[in-house]
C-alpha cells in the first residue's frame, strides 16, 4: 500500500508528465523508486528495469553518482551509456533546506528546455517528500520497537512476533539470522550502512527482508526469508562491517556476529547466538572480524558454559602455564600446538621457532600438567582448559553480566 505522501507525489509526476509529454520518475536518495509516470516512448531499459524491481542496479547508481548528482544543486545532465541500458537523461536534485531527499529525472537530450517548469514541480515535491520522511521516520521507529521487543523477549516478544507477521514484515514460514555488531557501534550506522545497502539491491538470489534496530547499546539487525537466509545475513554483515568502519575510522574494525538460522520464535536466543559471537570476533584476533555462531567452533559451547558457571575453575596447573606473558608462555605454545592438531611443523612455523625449541616446551607442557601429549583424553582436556581459561581472562563474563540485565528488563 503507497503511503498518503506518495499518492500526491504521483499526482504531482503525472500532471508534470502530461503538461511536457514526457515520462517522469522521482527516486529517493539512495536511489530507490518512489513513484513513475507513465512513458511516452522515451522509456530506456533502465527506466523499464527500476519500475519492476523498485531499484537502480549498484553499476547504474555508481555511473550516475560519478557526475556528482549527490552534491549538486542546480539540475544536470547525465551522458547516455549504452553498455548500462540508458539515455541521456537529465537529474533534479530535490532538496529541502540542503537536505538532499531524492531525484527526479527526465529521459531526453533536450530535456533542460523543461528546466523552468520542472522547477515549480521540484518545489511542491521537495514539500511532499519532506512530509514523506517524516512519515517513513515514524514507521521505522515503530518497526525498530517492534524487532527491539522481539529481540529482547519477555513479555512484549510473542505480540512483537504476531504484529511483524500481521504487518507483511516477516513471513509466517520465513527463517530468521540476527546480525549483532560489536558493542559501543553506533546503532544509527548500522541502520544507515543497511539503508544503503538495501537501496543499492542485493544479489538476485536474496530475497529477503532486513530490519534494523538497537539492543543496548548496538546495531541489530533481523534478516527473515524463505531461501538463503544465512548466505544473505553473511553478505548484510560484510556490508554493514565495511561501512561502519568507513564512518568512524577510528575506532579500527567493526566486529560482526551472525546467529544460526531459526524460526521466529527463537529470537531471543538468536540475538545471544550473535552477540557473544561479534564479542568472540573481537577478543580473538584469529578468528574473522565477521563470525558466525557455526564458525566459532568451540568458542560457542565454552560461552554458554562460562555463562552458566561464571565460578567455573581452571585447574592450576593450566593457569601456571601462561607465566612469563601472552606470547612466551607455555600456555601459548601448548595452544598452538593442540591447534594445529599436534602437527609439529606447522606449530614451529606459527611460532617462529626451531622445531627442537617445540620439543623442549611440550616436554615442560607435560611435566607443569600431568598431561601426556601423546593421549588423546589428555590433549582434549588441556585444550578445552585453554580454551575456557582465555575466555574467563577476557572481558566476555563480565560483558555478559552487564549485557543480560538491561535485556531482561527491558
């Protein structure tokens, strides 16, 4: 159902189009379309294109965004490119005190001659995009509560669940991936880099529906389809970790954790799924800056049981392994080593080491530990024990704690 703003919008467009016999489109910033006239002969393949799919294809908006459109104030004119499907076409940006809020668009070499009377329509339809935004503003905000009060379970989740299926946002049949990014990411970048990606379109094979919001103090975002849910989270994620980065550069990475897929229902235990995991990726450079919970191996398992014994002990003689600092200790060897599958080579390489230097350190592994190396039972138990005691050294147990509360009250 258009919104009431878009319906005088279209009016506007139509009446412009029959004064100038000529076809007409407003687009929003980003580039998605908002409403089109009907043609008069003068439709390209692009303009037949984005009034199907609602969208310019991420090559098309690259070209037409490099002769500035996204600067201009005063319209331009855009060279036809034959290889991308278009004319000459001519772009009025539609601005409303600076603030770019989309552009409409002419097909035709001699298009400027309308340039006096397209600028009386510019103005009506820079009002009424105005009243648009504010419209699309406060739907958003209501969807943002909606997948907040989903997310955070309790209470307000199996109404939040009901009204996103009642509303068209989420399917009843669709799966579900929630995408968390690190704590302290600024939840409006989120949403923003995720508008951004959206209105560029994604890969054909994606069809599904991404809504942002905020949990505590990061950017969420519910990913739902019927197909490809987890590949399409995957390609969000990459997205909103590259562009949040782009906005606040100093910060260094933005770290990105994706959850199983699941049912709606399952929300809540997604979003944990997918926080602890954007923790994970942050406190263990070894692993990629975008995890996911099936990707964090044996990471996942240790957390839930760092989280339901947060007294859980390591046993002494794995703690006296790590003296002498994080990149010298025996704890570090032994890590890499059990990492490595026991594979002497390749744990001499990692840490830069002469192969009988190794050989000497397991041999004190094994006399601080009790541990035979060469016991199966015994390697899994120093292993996990390193694991859990890296875990419990981090700053996760207490991220949990002070993470749990604010959802549960919420």
């Amino acid at each position: 159902m258009a919104l009431p703003y878009t319906d005088v919008i279209q009016q506007l467009v139509d009446a412009l189009a029959g004064r100038i016999q000529r076809s007409v489109s407003v687009d929003e910033q980003h580039g998605g379309l908002i409403v089109s006239s009907r043609h008069f002969g003068d439709a390209d393949k692009l303009r037949i294109d984005s009034v199907l799919s609602r969208r310019v294809p991420a090559r098309v908006a690259e070209y037409l965004n490099s002769f500035g459109i996204a600067t201009a104030d005063r319209p331009l004119s855009v060279p036809g490119n034959p290889s991308l499907g278009l004319v000459t076409r001519r772009c009025y940006p539609i601005r409303d005190h600076g603030r770019l809020l989309g552009y409409l668009w002419l097909i035709g070499d001699d298009a400027e001659r309308f340039d006096e009377v397209v600028a009386d329509y510019v103005i009506q339809v820079s009002v009424r995009l105005h009243d648009r935004l504010l419209q699309v503003a406060e739907e958003e905000r209501r969807r943002r509560q909606l997948v907040a009060d989903l997310l955070r379970g309790g209470e307000g989740c199996d109404r939040a669940a009901r009204e996103l299926v009642g509303q068209g946002l989420v399917g009843p049949e669709d799966e579900v991936v929630v995408i968390a990014a690190g704590a302290g990411t600024d939840p409006e970048a989120v949403a923003a880099v995720l508008a951004e990606t959206i209105g560029r379109g994604s890969p054909d094979a994606y069809a599904v529906r991404a809504l942002a919001t905020s949990v505590g103090n990061r950017g969420a975002v519910l990913v739902a389809g019927r197909d490809e849910v987890e590949r399409a989270a995957a390609w969000l994620a990459e997205a909103i970790r590259h562009g949040v980065r782009r906005r606040d550069a100093d910060d260094g990475y933005t770290f990105v954790g994706l959850s199983n897929a699941g049912r709606l229902h399952l929300a809540p235990e997604l979003l944990r799924q997918a926080v602890l995991t954007a923790f994970v990726a942050a406190e263990f450079p070894e692993l990629t800056p975008v995890l996911s919970w099936r990707g964090a191996g044996v990471y996942g398992p240790l957390m839930l049981a760092a989280l339901a014994s947060p007294d859980l002990v390591v046993p002494p003689q794995i703690v006296d392994l790590s003296a002498g600092g994080r990149t010298d200790s025996l704890a570090h060897t032994a890590e890499v080593f059990l990492d490595a599958a026991g594979d002497t080579a390749t744990a001499s390489e990692q840490l830069m080491i002469h192969r009988t230097t190794l050989y000497y350190r397991l041999t004190r592994i094994e006399k601080k530990t009790g541990c035979d190396l060469k016991n199966g039972r015994d390697r899994l138990t120093l292993h996990l024990g390193l694991k859990m005691k890296r875990l419990l050294d981090s700053d996760i147990p207490a991220f949990l704690r002070q993470e749990q509360e604010p959802w549960e009250s919420s």
